[in-house]
C-alpha cells in the first residue's frame, strides 16, 4: 500500500509534530519536505516525503487505518 524506504538523514534535525496513538507512526519535517517515520528492528523507516499537503494525506490514511498492535521490539 505504501512504499517504506530506509530514513536517510538530510539534516541534522528532524522535527517531530504528532505522534499516533501508539508511537507506531510520527509525522515530522526535515530541511522543507514532510513525511511519515516509523520504527522498525533495523532503524527507521520513511513514507510519503514530500510537500506537506501530498505527506499528509499519506499521515491521515495511515493513523485512520491503524489498528494498535503490540511491538516486538
């Protein structure tokens, strides 16, 4: 359903504005762009980068769709 690719730091900071439920997903910003983070086993994990109006759409599906589900890691 979406496309998750490894987080590659652009800058130094990333800002972090909401977070699901859970923890499971954040919505943050980094150097312009908007996208979705999440934790796996191996690190983090971005969907949906890009401008904020496109991103968000991604961070409004997934929160609706989530159902909380406890963490292995």
């Amino acid at each position: 359903m979406y496309e998750w690719e490894p987080h590659i730091p652009r800058t130094s900071r990333i800002r972090v504005t909401q977070t699901s439920c859970c923890g499971e997903y954040e919505w943050c910003s980094e150097a312009g762009q908007f996208f979705v983070l999440r934790r796996t086993e191996n690190g983090y994990e971005e969907t949906g980068r890009g401008r904020e109006a496109l991103a968000r759409v991604v961070w409004v599906a997934l929160v609706s769709e989530h159902r909380h589900q406890r963490r292995k890691w």
